[in-house]
C-alpha cells in the first residue's frame, strides 16, 4: 500500500513524498512474528497490555513498529513526520489490521 504525504518529507537527506508499507505480501505468520517480537519487546520494558491482539493492533508503538517492518525503514522515519501523516500512516496501518475484507 502507498501512502501519500501532505508535503514533502526529508529524511536523512532524501526527500519523499509517498512511503510504501509492504502489507499486501504479508501472510498470517508475518503478523503472528510481528505481534511475537513486539510482545517480548513489550514484555521488556513490563508493559501490562502486550497479550491482548486486540490492544496490540491499536497500540501506536506497535503500528509504528509494523510501518518500518514492511517499508524497511527505520521508526524514526515515521516519528519524524508532521502530525497529519503520522496519523494517516499509522491509520492506514491499523486499518489494514483490523480490515475483514
């Protein structure tokens, strides 16, 4: 999925203004991985909520997380983002997690 930005981001020297998250080539065990690593990492620093798939799915961390694992980019890429497509990337993200369709 492509994700268009509101303007022109740079980072790291290199200007975008789209960002793809890889999602559509996921499978079952990707997610299952992903909650699995975000969990332990979780767990590390004594998070009471790190079980539930349903909260993990919500959690704006483990979105994040997901964002860099499917663009194979760094967190910090999406946490340097202006509000607005922090929020549209993020909410891309767990819409396409919670999707039935």
């Amino acid at each position: 999925m492509i994700i268009n930005f509101s303007k022109e981001y740079k980072f790291e020297g290199k200007s975008y203004n789209s960002v793809e998250l890889k999602v559509e080539d996921l499978s079952g065990n990707d997610l299952m991985s992903l909650q699995s690593e975000w969990r332990r990492k979780a767990a590390s620093k004594h998070d009471p909520y790190n079980k539930n798939v349903l909260t993990i799915n919500l959690d704006t961390n483990f979105l994040l997380y997901a964002c860099a694992r499917t663009s194979n980019l760094p967190i910090e890429f999406f946490t340097g983002l202006p509000l607005k497509d922090f929020l549209k990337v993020t909410g891309e993200m767990q819409a396409f997690l919670l999707s039935s369709e």
